[in-house]
C-alpha cells in the first residue's frame, strides 16, 4: 500500500519520515528528530528537527477529536481551511503568518515554516515580558486581512467565493457554543467555576437577563454578519513573537464572521495579562512596567486599527456606495461596537467557561484569582452592555480602571 494512502495519526517519532516522504527539505541520510511541541486544546504540532545542523520545519496535524474534550469530535476539513487563510494572509500581511509548504488532505497534516527565535506570546506574557512591536504589526495585519477581505475592497463575486470556501461549521459551532452560550447559561454542565467566584458568577452572569439578551445579540451577530475573513481565535497563543517581529498563526477557526470578533479576542487577552502581572508581580518598577505596556497595548491596539482602518480604506475602497460620505465612519463605528462586544464575550468565556487562560487558572493564591477574575467578569459586562460607547483606547483603559477599582481590595 501506499505510504500515507490513508489517514493516521502521527507519533513524533513518525514525522520526521512524513515530512522527508512529502518534501525535499532535509537532505536523505539526515538525522532528524521529531517531537511533540503543542500545547493547544485541537491539533498535535510535532517539531521536525536537523540533529546536525538544526534547521527545523513543523508538521500539523488535525485530530479527529478536539484534546480538551474528546467527546468533541471537529471535522479534519479545519486543516484545509488553514493553509488557504494562511496563504491569503501572507498576500494582505505579508511577513507576519508563517509559511506553509504543504498540506496534505489525505493525514488532514500542513508542514510549515518553524517560527524560530519567536515564543508563543501567552507564554512571554506569563513570564511577564513585553513587546513593543505587538500593537502596530497587530493592527497592520487586522487592518489589511479583514479590510481587504470585505464587500469594501474585495470583487463582491469574489467574496461570496471565499464566504462558501471558508464555511467552517464545527469550528464556528464550538465558538457559537462555549463563547456565545455555555458562559450564560452552563447548559451542558461543562463551564469551570472557580469555587470562591461561583456566587458572583451566578448573580454576575447566569442570573442577568439584560446581559445574556446582549450576548445572544452577539451570538447571532456572530453567526450571521459576513463581513470579513476573519482568524475567529485571535488569542495570545495564536501569537509567535520576539521584540523584532511577530507571528500570527492557528487560523483554524477562520470563516467570513465581524470584524471585531478578532479585535476584541486581542484586547480582552491582553487585560488577562494585566491582571496575572497584577496578581503575581512583586511590587516594584518592573511591575508598574509591565501592567502599564498591557494597558497601552490594549489601547493602542483599538486606536491603530482606527488609524490603519483609515488608510487602507483611502487606498483600497473603490465601491461607489462606499464612498459615499459619511459612509466609513458609521462601518467604522459598528466595528468598534462588536470589537467591544467580542471582548466581553472572550472575557467572560475565559473566566468561566469550558477552555480558560493560564494567565487566571496559573495564579495561585486563591484571593488574587479571584479578584483578578471578577476584574475580568466587570469589565467585559461594561464592554458587551456599553459597546456603542467604546470608540478608542482609552474608552478601555478607562473601563479597566472602573473594574479594578469596583474590586480593589
Ligand atoms: C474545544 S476547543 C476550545 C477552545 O480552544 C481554541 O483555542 C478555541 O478558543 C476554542 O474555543
Ligand atoms: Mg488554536
């Protein structure tokens, strides 16, 4: 039989032989080793490494069920859905997602360029470093690939092309699910409380009716509104990243969704980095520099992306109805609304929610968990019920003092 004829799943030990059998990458004879370097909650990502010279490649490989809930079966199609976004990604932000060399439908496996020199950004965080660079390249690439994916830049045959291409329904039915749902009401029983919070989150959460209608508006927004091609999990682990230049990459939820659902994920996750820093920094200068970096990021994060939204809107837009005056600030103004809406949602999600953050779940004295997630719980009920009230950075850090302060011990 032919080698690879049929799925499997791989071993580390066995992909140094795929990625040989698949690509002239590594000259016959190396010595090359494989192992497992993934911690995510979906796929296994194997590291294929030059034992002589250590040059690198990574294999990905889908599974046939998600690895935090094996009940939770995700077609493999997701890889599919990968290498194309990524491919498109890399012509509107060229540079910042990584190269893929091969995707293969038969293993449901990509092989792909290995971010050396970058580490995932959640785990520089937690580590308590900060990136100066993160704000502009992060708004460079949601500027270019959500912009220049839309009814506003793109041929509308063209979109609606790319719309059928990239249905993605078990990937959307998880977020539709533990974002958009099981934080409002743990309909499945799977949602992780952290004891000490279970009260507050009853009263804060299950129990408030204006909030869960917000989140169902939220919800079908999510499920109806084909704006743009969007990552749909745009979380600091979707991040590789050194002080030079930054990565982004696991777009494996990706599908034509709100704008703002991948600009709110990046403000909300980096809020958990301020709240870890805050929770488990000791007082001093280079904590006061660490929470500060997290609050300008998060800042300049929304106040970028409105500048870059402006000029790439002028360089690209040529849809007559689209130019209309008045036009682009009323789009505008509705992707600043979702952006804050989808933070609250990630907020809420990540606190108590089936798949939470390291940032919260790492800290262990139990009081500061505690107060840093009901931070996070304040402060994404301000941003989902306020949202048309959110139009620049500061709106945020603002709203960020509100909650600290409505938790200060
Ligand atoms: C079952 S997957 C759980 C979560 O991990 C991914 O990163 C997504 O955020 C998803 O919701
Ligand atoms: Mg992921």
């Amino acid at each position: 039989m032919e080698e690879y004829s049929s799925y499997f799943l791989m071993k580390p030990e066995e992909a140094p032989a795929y990625v040989q059998a698949k690509l002239h990458y590594f000259p016959e004879g190396d010595r090359l080793s494989g192992k497992e370097i993934g911690d995510g909650n979906i796929n296994y990502v194997f590291r294929v490494t030059d034992e002589d010279t250590g040059k690198s490649i990574i294999v990905k490989q889908a599974g046939l069920k998600t690895r935090i809930e094996p009940d939770l079966g995700v077609s493999t199609d997701r890889g599919r859905i990968e290498a194309r976004i990524l491919k498109l990604q890399n012509e509107y932000a060229p540079g910042l997602v990584p190269r893929i060399y091969l995707y293969d439908e038969v293993m449901c496996a990509m092989i792909m360029e290995d971010m050396t020199g970058h580490t995932m950004m959640r785990t520089g965080l937690l580590q308590h470093q900060t990136y100066l660079r993160f704000a502009e390249d992060i708004t460079t690439f949601l500027a270019n690939c959500l912009l220049r994916t839309s009814d506003l830049v793109m041929d509308h045959k063209e979109k609606k092309k790319l719309v059928g291409e990239f249905i993605n329904p078990d990937l959307c039915g998880i977020t539709e699910d533990l974002v958009l749902m099981e934080p409002y009401n743990d309909i499945y029983g799977r949602n992780h409380v952290f004891a000490p919070n279970r009260d507050f989150i009853r009263r804060e959460v299950y129990e408030d009716e204006a909030l869960r209608l917000e989140a169902a508006k939220l919800k079908f927004e999510f499920m109806n509104h084909a704006q743009a091609l969007i990552h749909g999990d745009l979380h600091t682990g979707s991040v590789f990243i050194n002080q030079e230049h930054t990565y982004v990459f696991d777009p494996e939820f990706a599908f034509y969704g709100p704008m703002g659902y991948d600009i709110g994920n990046v403000v909300m996750n980096l809020l958990f980095a301020w709240c870890n820093g805050e929770a488990v920094m000791e007082d001093g200068k280079e904590k006061e520099d660490f929470l500060d970096w997290c609050m300008d990021a998060m800042a300049d994060t929304v106040d970028l992306f409105v500048q870059k939204y402006d000029a790439v809107f002028d360089q690209y837009v040529t849809e007559p109805m689209a130019k209309v005056p008045g036009f682009k600030s009323w789009y505008l103004s509705g992707i600043l609304s979702d952006t804050a809406g989808y933070a609250g949602t990630e907020g809420l999600r990540r606190v108590h929610g089936m798949a939470n953050v390291k940032d919260l779940t790492s800290i262990e004295d139990a009081e500061k968990r505690a107060r840093a997630e009901r931070i996070v719980i304040t402060f994404s009920k301000d941003c989902i019920m306020n949202r048309t009230g959110f139009i620049c950075g500061a709106d945020y850090t603002a709203a960020a003092e509100r909650a600290v302060k409505a938790h200060s011990c």
